[in-house]
C-alpha cells in the first residue's frame, strides 16, 4: 500500500507541538519499524520534523510562499493557506511518480485538511482524515439543520479573541467542516468527535473510533529519576485561548493569596505567549510563575516529573493527550468538565473535573489536592490508568481502516 499524506506543522514560535503531530510522528515510527509492505510520502512544512531514519518514509519539504514573523493569527493562518496551495502544486510530480493509493490528512484544520482535499479533486484518490477535535463543548451546541459560521463567531469571541480573529476563525472552522463531509473515511480519536461527525451526515461504517497512546516506557524512566518536587502546579500545552491560559493563572493568583510560596510551571507556546506574560506581571506573580516557552519532550517530562498536579483548564479537547502524558509522569489532574476528557479519562481516579470555565472551582480544586498531597499514592493511581494507552495497539487498528481504504 502507498499513502501520501500532507503534513502540516506551523513553526514552534507560533505554536506549540501539538497531540495531532505528536500522533502522526508516532504512526510514521510505527510503520517503519514493522513487517509492513508500505510506502508513505509527506509533503511536510518545513522546518521538517521527521527523522531521516525512517526508511519507508520519503519526506519533500515545502516552505511558506513569504516570511511572515507575526503573531497575529489571521496573517499566519493567510500565509499558511497559501502554503496549501503552494504544496498542491508540488505534489503533482511526486504522486504521478509514486502512484499513492490513498491520501492521509492527519489533522482536520483547515491548514492540513485545504491541500489534501484539493489533490483529492485531481487525482481522484479516497481522502481519509484524522480527526482530533472540533471546537465544541457538548453536542447539544451542534444544529445541523442551522449550522453557521455565527456559531463559531461567538464562541471565539466569548474566550477573548477580537471581532476580527473571531470572523476569521469561524469562517475557517465552517470550511474545514464543509471539506471533511467530502472525505471518504475518518479516523476519530474519541467517541464524542465520532458522534459529532454522525451528527453532520457520516455513515457510521466510514467512521473508526481509534484513540492515542503515551510514551509510557520513556517516561518511567524520568519518573524514577524524579526526587524531590520543585513545582506546585504545572501546564503544558499550545500558549492560545481556547487552552484556558488566563483562567490557569487567575486561578493561581487565587492560590498565592493563600500559599505565598506556591509555584507554577508553564510550558509551552503560542500566539498568546507575550501578553500571558504580562499579565503574570500584572498579577505580580513572576516569583510565582515560570514560563519555560517550547521544550523539549525529554525537557517537558522532567518538568512534569518534578510538579505535583497537573492543571489542564482547556476548554475544546479532542483526547487530551497532554493528560495522558501527565498521568505517566505520576500527576494527578484537575481539568474542566468537557465531553472528551471525560470520556478518555472518567474513570481515572486521580482526574478531577471542575465546573466548566470557573478558575475558582479550579483554584478549590488545586488547594484541596495539595493541601492532601500523597506522591506515592497518585503516583500509583495514574501510572496504573496510563498504562491502557499504547500506541501499537491504537495504530494496528488504524493500519486495518486504512488497508480497506486502499
């Protein structure tokens, strides 16, 4: 089987590794180092962030069409749909060479999903999507019959974004939509992105709920090297709005007002990186609260290791993979109660969920854990539940979808 897949990653300053890259390096790993007669080819942004080991994989490399050094959203989101155009193009000798039989979009925004659709149109391949999330707290918000962009619009603006950034993101989360109800197969990551595709018109048996794994054996290895804990709290994920970031450090302000001491780690990046940081000074919090930008994963699990609570007030979800990742590390985690988290991680009983939005049910919540810290007991608790996550179970079942795509 050969699959072509667009690969689509903004640049780190822009944004922080997400869970839909996370997963797609680790399904190119996957295949490579098994018995499997494949052939991928990635059309990847670049700076390229595959490893040039990996045998069955054969990466071109497309830059932006012009420099944009910005971090304001809607003119890195233009350049990054004018990428998709530019990689359409330079996908045209390469699939007439390697004669794919199917395209793979692994994310479904816009940025990854444009380019993969629009060769989908010219060569007449089956498109199969991942889909991480879609930017909704519960399917109750979902009405097809009456589905627009004003729906999209208000929410963005009701989590801080301008009118402008709002239209602009709502008008691309609208298309994204549009384009995946024209893709032939979709692998879901958590029932709740299944049932919300059902709700826009996909036949179940073109749907394959799969899920994401953890890192769990490379991160034992900085557990048991943990020692003693530098961090009260700790956040990793993309510096944006929708992650809750101004919620996190209201909700740490609270907990200073109580323990002058108590410390927070955030790491991570995004386009809100520089105003999070002034509002930390704002706060007059800069003793409290230490930044680290874009780490490493080696970096960011001794980071986790070292902290006591994981603090996740993300607000749309599609997996939660930095939870997962998290729960290796031996953290307990307070997180909002939103539909996917709650469906990955319910069960675990060193998850706690707090009313959706409220940075001081997060604060009681924070206080209440650390106040009744047990290292070793929630230690155990989330390193048992992060034990069900493994990646070659989760892409032998994808490898299967795709083969009868293909």
């Amino acid at each position: 089987m050969r699959i072509f897949s667009l690969f689509f990653h903004p640049e780190r300053k822009t944004t922080f590794l997400g869970g839909a890259e996370k997963r797609f390096l680790k399904f190119l790993e996957f295949l490579n180092s098994g018995d499997y007669e494949i052939k991928v080819l990635v059309l990847e942004f670049r700076p390229s962030l595959i490893s040039g080991e990996l045998k069955k994989v054969e990466v071109l490399t497309v830059d932006k069409p012009f420099r944009i050094c910005s971090s304001n959203l809607m003119l890195n989101y233009f350049s990054w749909i004018l990428w998709g155009f530019k990689a359409v193009i330079r996908s045209l000798p390469a699939f007439f060479r390697i004669k794919p039989d199917l395209i793979l979009s692994p994310n479904n925004t816009l940025p990854s999903l444009f380019p993969a659709f629009l060769i989908k149109l010219v060569f007449r391949k089956p498109l199969c999507v991942v889909v991480h999330h879609f930017d909704f707290t519960s399917q109750d918000e979902i009405q097809v019959e009456n589905f627009l962009p004003t729906k999209f619009f208000r929410k963005y603006q009701n989590i801080g974004y301008s009118f402008s950034t709002a239209i602009f993101k709502a008008l691309a989360s609208f298309l994204a939509i549009s384009i995946l109800r024209k893709a032939n197969k979709i692998i879901s990551v958590s029932k709740f992105s299944a049932k919300t595709l059902l709700l826009f018109g996909f036949r179940k048996e073109n749907v394959l709920v799969s899920g994401n794994g953890v890192d769990f054996h490379d991160i034992s290895k900085f557990y048991r090297e943990s020692g003693k804990k530098v961090f009260d709290g700790v956040f990793v994920g993309r510096v944006s709005l929708e992650k809750g970031i101004y919620d996190l450090v209201d909700a740490w302000r609270i907990i200073v007002s109580k323990w002058k001491r108590a410390r927070l780690a955030i790491v991570g990046e995004g386009p809100e990186l520089e105003n999070l940081k002034t509002r930390i000074r704002s706060y007059g919090l800069e003793g409290n609260i230490v930044v680290f930008g874009g780490l490493s994963d080696r970096e960011m699990y001794r980071i986790l290791c070292k902290s006591k609570v994981f603090i996740f007030p993300s607000r749309f979800e599609g997996w939660g993979l930095a939870v997962s990742e998290a729960l290796a590390c031996g953290l307990p985690v307070v997180c909002y109660k939103i539909p996917a988290l709650e469906e990955v991680f319910g069960k675990c009983k060193s998850v706690f969920f707090v009313s959706k939005f409220d940075s001081e049910a997060l604060a009681r919540k924070i206080v209440q854990i650390l106040e009744n810290f047990d290292k070793k007991s929630f230690g155990r608790i989330s390193r048992n539940f992060a034990k069900n996550f493994v990646w070659e179970k989760i892409f032998e079942k994808d490898l299967t979808f795709l083969r009868k795509i293909g």
